[in-house]
C-alpha cells in the first residue's frame, strides 16, 4: 500500500511539477496544427467560413463552460417566432382611414332620358334672400358674359312704393312724421350704395355717409329748414371723408376708391334730405309720382315701353295729387324721371338680390329728392 492516495497521480505528499493549477500543456491556446491561431482562410474582412464551427480540443482538468467558450451562445430572451401570434394579412383597403378601395370605380346610377317633346328643367333657380351655395343670377349672367343690367324686379318696386307713401304720408302729417321714413331712407341709401360698389362690410363708410345725414336733417330743424345746411353739411363731410382716407394704411388706389365711395354715400344721403326741406304738397305729389313710376317700371314689358308708361303714370299721379293742374303733372314727370335714373343705376354692374333690396329700394326716391325741392320753389 502507497502513501498516494486513490491511486497514481499527485497527491498530497508528493512533489507537483511546476505548473499552476489549471494549467495547460505548453500548446498555444486554441491552436490548430499547423496554423496559426485563430487563423481562418484568406476570405474578406468579418466573413465566416461555410463550414460548420469545430469545437477546439482541450487537455487537462475539464472546464464546466469550456463548450461555451468556444462558439458564442445566447443566454438571455429572445425573439422565438414560434411563440409570437402569426402576422395577421394587410387590412382591406376599405378598412383603412385614407386609402379608397383602389382600382374599384364608382357605379353611377343612369339618369332617365328625357321623355321626347319635353324641355329640359333649368339650372337654376330664382335668387333669394336667405342665399345659398349655388351660383346666383349675377354670378351666371357675368360667366356668359350677358349684358351688366340686372333690373330689382318687382318686390323692391314694391317697397319703394310704399316709402314714397310713408314719405307723402308723413309730409301731410307734419315735419316730425316725414322725419321718420327720411331717416329709413337715408340709412338705407347709404348702406346700398357701399354694397353696390362691391363693399361690403363698410361699417365705418356706412356709418359716417349715414351720421352726415342725420346732422343735415339736426341742423335744417335747428334753422327752420333751411336749404344752405344741406350744401354746408355735405362740404363738411366730403372734407371728413377726406381726412379720414388720407389717415389710411391702403394702397393709394384703394383708398381713392374708398374716398368716392364714402363721398357718393354721404352726398345721398343727405341730398335726400330734400324732402325735408321741401314743402308739404311738393313732397307729397313728388313722393307719389316716383311710387308709381317704380311700380309701373317693373312691369313684365320691353324697357323703353316700361320707361315711357312709367312716365305717364307718374304725371298722370302728379296731376291727380297736385290739385290736377299742370304744375302737378310737371313735378311728377321730374321726379319719375330723377327716380328712374336711380333705378337704371342700382340695376348695374351685376347687382345681387341684396343690392335690390337696399339700393334699389333707396336710390330711385334718394335722387328724386333735391328735384322735388327745387321744383316745388319754382311752381310754388
């Protein structure tokens, strides 16, 4: 029996060669005869072989993770596909947010075909007040490049009918009765004649045309209406309207059309004030005489016969109301004719429903103002 224990070998009394512990024979480590270490064939940089990875021979005490050494292994969690839920397939294309159904083209219900004789209805509609998306009157008489003139018709006839008769209604009354359809009248004309030239809103315009009346008819009731406060007024506006133009940011073109704008409105609307200086019965007979050349004016007829019955009807009212005689009839013709003028002007330029309702309700009895004035001087 033997001082080794468990057999041959080193054991505790015996000498060990002068290696440390784990120690392998002296062979380069991971070197495979006749190579260098970790040579690999000529192959470009980072490119592995197409064999399968050798696992390298060790000598010695076996190592626990010597097998892990020598090809890389993945400890932690990774990404099994088998585990993972399959890829569900693309959505439908009428299931996404942006994207129609391609190649897939609108089926379009055919239209009856007109039964043979019939006219086809029209396009479009009359104008109204509400408006709405469609393309209006205006818009399509200016695309065919039909004639600018678009006459109110015969509900704004109407309604001018009905404030000259306010007006003769007041005059009869007294001073302070005509004092309130003038005042209609006068904001009306100034907020049509802005939105005749295209400008709309003109709150500024509107309201300065429209205070430059209302100190015109102050000042004629101050001064027992007198005629010089209408010219000393309107002097004083335009030279406002002036001032307030130059102190515009605009571009000098705008600001010119802004001033002749403001000018045209403030001068009548105070120009109709002439009603109230005017006497009572030229205001009546005038007043009456535009009421019923407007009503006649929009009858359904030719525009030169309507003009020429509009002028008959309106000396046939001027006789009837001015004490039949010829001064009446005169006066009449005068105003029909100062308050046609108004009317041809408020049917230009492609007007819209709401140039009609407003300056072409207002223009017509605005410009017959200072004519019934003068013609009531000079035959009364």
């Amino acid at each position: 029996m033997t001082n080794q224990p468990y057999g041959g070998g080193y054991g505790y009394g015996a000498q060990e060669p002068p290696v440390t512990p784990y120690q392998q024979p002296p062979v380069t480590p991971y070197q495979e005869p006749p190579a260098t270490p970790y040579q690999q064939p000529p192959a470009t940089p980072y490119q592995q072989p197409q064999s399968q990875p050798q696992a390298w021979p060790r000598q010695g005490y076996g190592d626990p993770y010597a097998d892990q050494q020598d090809t890389q292994q993945w400890q932690g969690q990774t990404w099994e596909t088998q585990m993972q839920p399959p890829v569900p397939p693309v959505a439908a294309a009428e299931e996404t947010s942006y994207l129609p159904p391609q190649g897939v083209a609108p089926v379009q219900a055919a239209e009856p075909a007109p039964v043979g004789g019939a006219e086809p209805a029209p396009e479009y509609g009359p104008a109204t007040l509400a408006g709405n998306s469609r393309v209006t009157d205006a818009q399509r008489a200016r695309a065919d490049g039909r004639s600018p003139v678009i006459e109110p018709g015969m509900q704004p006839a109407l309604l001018t009918a009905v404030l000259g008769l306010l007006l003769a209604g007041g005059a009869a009354l007294g001073t302070y009765a005509l004092l309130v359809p003038l005042v209609v009248l006068q904001g009306v004309t100034a907020a049509g004649w802005f939105r005749l030239n295209g400008m709309w809103p003109a709150r500024q315009g509107i309201a300065l045309g429209f205070l430059g009346a209302l100190v015109a008819d102050a000042a004629m009731l101050v001064s027992d209406r007198s005629p010089g406060v209408i010219l000393g007024a309107l002097g004083v506006w335009v030279l406002l309207s002036l001032v307030l133009q130059l102190r515009s940011h605009a571009d000098a073109d705008e600001r010119m059309y802004g001033l002749m704008a403001t000018v045209v409105a403030a001068a009548l609307a105070i120009a109709a004030g002439g009603y109230l200086a005017a006497d009572a019965d030229a205001v009546v007979v005038g007043a009456v005489a535009v009421a019923a050349a407007m009503v006649v004016r929009a009858l359904p007829v030719t525009t030169a016969a309507s003009v020429v019955i509009a002028v008959a009807a309106a000396a046939g009212a001027g006789y009837a109301v001015g004490g039949m005689s010829s001064d009446g009839a005169l006066m009449g013709v005068g105003a029909a004719v100062c308050a046609l003028i108004g009317h041809r002007v408020a049917s230009y330029d492609y007007p819209s429903r709401f140039v009609h309702f407003t300056a072409g309700v207002a223009l017509p009895l605005a410009a017959a103002g200072p004519v019934v004035y003068t013609l009531g001087r000079v035959f009364g």
